[in-house]
C-alpha cells in the first residue's frame, strides 16, 4: 500500500508521466516491492522501489487489459 491505496502487484503499472513498471517479485532493504521498467522494449529496465517510484514518477494505476475473445463470448452467453 502506498498513502493508503492498495496496488495490485500482478498488473502492468502506469505512472503519472506514462513510464510503465512491473514487479520483479523481490522486495528491497526498505521493504517496498521492487518495480522494473517494462515500456522501453530491448533496453536495460530501470528497477526502483515502489515508494521511490511513486515520488519521481507520480502515482501509479494499473494499465487496461483488452477482453479477449473467450471473455466477450462469456460475457455474452451469461447475458
């Protein structure tokens, strides 16, 4: 949780400024889940604790899944 907010670590996370982060499943010395930089494909990822992240990048919210095609059906045939 940060200031509060619950953060769900299994999603893809996008950041105040539109950098996109996603737990490596390790937290660090303080504590804080360790976040990995995911939007700039083929370079090095920059991996910052979550707290950090928030304070130089802004706050943070889970990025949209599409529905796939299964989900749609399903949602359909339950209607």
């Amino acid at each position: 949780m940060i200031d509060g907010t619950r953060i769900n670590l299994g999603r893809v996370q996008q950041a105040a400024d539109g950098t996109r982060w996603l737990w490596d499943c390790e937290i660090g010395e303080s504590g804080q889940p360790m976040m990995a930089r995911v939007d700039e494909p083929g370079q090095p990822g920059e991996v910052l604790p979550l707290d950090y992240l928030t304070r130089w990048h802004g706050p943070v919210t889970p990025v949209r899944e599409p529905v796939t095609a299964a989900q749609y059906r399903s949602a359909i045939a339950a209607a």
